[in-house]
C-alpha cells in the first residue's frame, strides 16, 4: 500500500502556532531525525505557520536564533552533565528533558500555541509536562521503535523502559504520525492504539538539492568505478541495515560482471566487522568503504551509480531510497518495511527479499544486465520523488494532522497507577516480526 493512500483531507483554516520538540536540530545532527524536523519546520513556516524549535545545544550555536522563517531556541546542557552514551543514555535524557521543559516553558510565554509537535521518545517527558501544563494539544511522530530496532527482541532493562516510554507517549498523544503504513500498524500493534488515533504522513525529500552537477558525477565515477559497473549504498553501518548481505552477494555478481565495484557510503559500529567480511571473501579490491559523506558529497556518488541497493532489514520508511531516486540511481531495494512502499517492483526499482544474498544479487543484475530498463525505472522513481514527497505536500499533510488533534478531544491518556501505564514486556520475543521490523 501506497502512503499516499493514507491523505487526510481535515482543512487548516488558519495559520497555526506551532511548538516543535526535537533531541537534535541543525548544527547539532546525530542521524536522518534533525534532518527531517528542520526540513518540516522550514516547510510549515514557508506555508505560513509560526514554528518554534526547542532544541538542544550545540558548541558554537545561539541560544536563541531565527533561521529559514523558524524560531529555534536551544536548551543549553546543565551543570552537572551524563555522557551521552549507551551506558548513560537513560540519565543523560532524564537531564537533557529537565532542561528542555525549563526552556519550552520559557519560550511558551510569549505567546499561545496551538499544538505540540514532539519528535521520538528523547523528548517525551518535556512533551507530556508541556501538554498537560498548557492544555493544549500532543502530537508525536515515531520515527522507529525499539521493539522495531531489536526485530522484538527487548534484551535487557534499559530496551524494555525505552519501550515502555515509547508506549507513554503514544498514548499521551492526541495524533501519532508514522512515516509509512507498515510503521502504523506496528505501532498500533505495539501500543494498543485505537484506529483514527495514527495518521500516516511519509518523510520528504528536497529533490533539488540531490541534483548532483554532470561534472561531480563523472569525477565520483572515476573515483569509485573501475572499468565496469558501479554499485553503491549509503547509511549507517549497523546490523539492521543489512549491508553484511550486499557484501555477500558480491561474488555472484562478479561472475557476471569481474569488473564490478562496490561503494558504501558510510560509517557506524558494524564497519570494521563488514571490512572483515569482505577481507574474507577476498574483496578487498571490489569492496570501497568510503566513510560518512555529507549531503553535498553524496548525491553525485549516488548518481553515479548503475544501481544504489537499499538492503536493510529494519526500515520504518527509507529515506536513502527516496534520497537515491532523486540523484538519478536505478534503486534495488530489501521488501520490506517502508522501502515496499516506495518501490514499485519493475516500475520504479527492482526489490528482493531481505536476508537473502542470492535474491539481492539477482535483483542488482537485472538492473547491470538491462540498461535501458535500469535508466527507465531510475527516470519513473524520480519523478515519482517529485510529485509524492516534495516537503510543501508534506508539511501540508501535517498541519492537517495538527488540525485534527486540536478537533479530536482528550488524549487516550495513560496514568501512573493504571494497568495500562505499567508494561511488562517478557524476556524473549516480544513480537513474531517477519524479520523486519518498523
């Protein structure tokens, strides 16, 4: 099923006061989130809205600033500080929220809101006190779920309470936001949310700015592509975005294609294990780890391939796959997740089961194997990033959400002391996921 299925036609008579709440935002960016919340918020104050950003810190930022129409005001770290890191995290966002509520509250007093837009469960405990406080409505985009990450699998106490706050702040909210409608009906699964209380709005992409210039293409080309073709991926080198199966699929491809060349685009805490991988295959050659590359760099490497393979396990949308089809790369992509949304099989891309190497390397080579059909459904998958995903459309669509909220009544709310607020999640597979999850 087609997000764009998933329209809602609630009309925004008036311009909206809009309070945003977001763990990162420009310069402060962490992965696709701040991205993605600084994009929207540019596009809805574009449309006419009033945008305020609350958001963390960053070395070197203004505290208070107005940037692209948008009033960002950043919550500076208190004194006494938590690494942000794993074995912290649950500290460091206790803190990081105590600070968060303290400068929302602030920036609240100039002025009345309309509606709450909270981004992922970092900021959950801000958004909840706010709403309650203000009597004014939540709306709260999910983004990905932990249970989605660990494909059900919650394996320890620090899991099972990211989780458990995730499920809070579903259900605190008045409208929850998912980027696609497998993401929705996870996380209606997940949290018992009724129907009508999950709207579909998928993520956007600004085509224009992944038109890499012909003479970036060429120099990514001779940089990365050997006398054949160019295959390439670009994200987060973690488990879940299924890298470990291109890397395995490699020496089939070679035996259609010896010249073949790989890049991935990249960083993250699988890399040295994949590098490993392909030093066992003995691709050492074939296989280029080009490192984490910027906005600016990527579109001309991606359009420079012969096709861009999106092999994830676990993806609630597929932004790189969007991302690809506007720079121009035929897109071979893992079924699964929001990824089944966006391809269109033969159309406008070529998919493949997740997990499977041999299925993943015969998709790529319909697309080497038939230039004329790669180039014909690249062309179809860009315009379709055009007319779907543009972020004007998209900001319209959550403003109408927004609307929505503010006609919909209380909250389904959940409170301390109810059945409901207390989750027991076991130890063990928390859902039968087909492998993929949100």
């Amino acid at each position: 099923m087609s997000p764009t299925a998933d329209v809602i036609t609630f009309p925004v008579a008036r311009p909206l006061k809009i309070l945003i709440l977001s763990w990162e935002y420009p310069p402060v960016l962490v992965g696709g989130l701040g991205r993605h919340v600084h994009a929207l918020a540019t596009a809805l104050a574009a449309a006419g809205h009033q945008v305020t950003v609350v958001t963390r810190h960053g070395e070197g930022a203004p505290v208070e600033a107005y940037a692209d129409g948008v009033h960002v005001v950043r919550a500076p770290e208190d004194p006494v500080g938590f690494p942000l890191a794993t074995p912290s995290l649950l500290a460091w966002t206790m803190a990081f929220n105590h600070t968060l509520t303290r400068t929302a509250l602030r920036a609240a007093r100039t002025g009345d809101y309309d509606v709450i837009h909270a981004h992922d469960w970092l900021v959950a405990h801000t958004a909840i006190t706010l709403a309650d406080h203000l009597d004014i409505p939540l709306v709260t985009t999910i983004h990905a779920t932990e249970a989605g990450r660990h494909q059900g699998w919650l394996p320890d106490e620090m899991n099972r309470t990211i989780h458990s706050v995730e499920h809070w702040l579903s259900a605190e909210s008045h409208r929850v936001i998912t980027c696609s409608g497998y993401m929705r009906d996870q996380v209606k699964g997940l949290f018992g949310l009724p129907d009508g209380h999950v709207e579909v709005v998928p993520n956007g992409v600004d085509d224009r700015a992944w038109s890499a210039q012909p003479r970036a293409v060429a120099a990514a080309r001779k940089r990365y592509a050997g006398a054949g073709p160019l295959v390439g991926f670009a994200g987060r080198l973690v488990y879940e975005k299924g890298v470990q199966h291109l890397v395995h699929a490699v020496p089939r491809l070679r035996e259609r294609h010896p010249e073949l060349r790989v890049v991935i685009a990249g960083d993250g805490p699988y890399r040295q294990e994949l590098q490993e991988q392909a030093q066992r295959l003995g691709l050492a050659e074939s296989v280029r780890f080009a490192g984490f590359m910027t906005e600016r760099q990527l579109p001309a490497v991606l359009a420079a391939t012969d096709a861009t393979v999106v092999p994830s396990l676990y993806e609630p949308f597929g932004m790189v796959a969007l991302e690809a089809a506007a720079a121009g790369a035929p897109l071979a992509v893992a079924a699964t997740g929001g990824l089944a949304e966006i391809v269109e099989p033969g159309v406008t891309g070529v998919t493949f089961p997740h997990s499977d190497p041999d299925a993943l390397a015969g998709a790529v080579d319909s697309l080497l194997g038939d230039e004329v059909f790669a180039r014909r459904v690249a062309r179809r998958a860009r315009t379709m990033v055009t007319e779907r995903y543009g972020w004007a459309s998209i900001a319209a669509r959550t403003a109408a959400v927004y609307a929505s909220a503010a006609n919909a009544g209380p909250a389904p709310r959940v409170r301390a002391g109810s059945g409901a607020a207390r989750i027991v999640v076991p130890e063990g597979n928390l859902l039968a996921l087909d492998g993929a999850a949100c």
